[in-house]
C-alpha cells in the first residue's frame, strides 16, 4: 500500500508533512485537525481519523499553501470548500485520477463505488 506524503510541492516550496496525535495551539487554545505554518514549510495533520477525513484535511491544508504562494487571501470557508470539492473530484474520478491517492490515506475501497456504476 503506498505510505502517507511527507513532503509536498507547492509552488517553488517543499512542505514536510508530519502526523500527530494532537494539534493544540496554546495562544488561541484551540485543537485543530490540521496546520500549515508558510513560513516554515510545514503541515501538521491530525492522525487516528477516516481516511477520508485524514485525505480532506491534507487537501485543506495544501489549499492554505497554495493560497500563501498565490496570495489568494481566501477565507477559512472558501479554503475549505475548495478542499472537500478537491476530495470530491478525486475520489469520484477514480477512473481518471487512479485510486493511489485514497489508498495512501488507507483507504482500501477508493474508488470502488464510481467503477461499480461505470
């Protein structure tokens, strides 16, 4: 089975993508399912969740990095739209995207529901 991304490309910039048990950001007391910190190249992604949850929040966070490069300003919503309809995307064009995104998650039935319709 292929292994959780460590590093990702954005832009010109390589992000270490690292996996916790917990994400708490003591200044504003909060946990949270991910981080991405720009100036640091890095993205912190909550573990021992769905694969889907785990796959989205990795979309939500790349998103963040790409908004930092491209200087979108994109609100947390829109952020977070444009995640879960990447996710949507990839997981219901199995076809075309091949089902190694999802699996690296662990997620052993990607795609399986889209080619069972075609």
């Amino acid at each position: 089975m292929p292994q959780k991304p460590v590093i990702v490309k954005v832009g010109a910039h390589h992000y270490d993508v690292t996996y916790h048990d917990l994400i708490y950001d003591r200044d504003e007391q909060q946990e949270y399912m991910g981080r991405c910190s720009y100036p640091d190249l890095e993205m912190s992604l909550k573990e021992g969740r769905a694969p889907s949850q785990l796959a989205e929040t990795f979309l939500h966070e790349s998103v963040h990095a790409i908004n930092a490069d491209r200087r979108l300003d994109m609100s947390e919503q829109q952020v977070d739209q444009i995640a879960a309809g990447m996710l949507c995307l990839i997981v219901d064009n199995a076809a075309i995207f091949g089902d190694h995104f999802m699996e690296q998650w662990g997620d052993k039935d990607a795609g399986r529901d889209a080619r069972e319709k075609e």
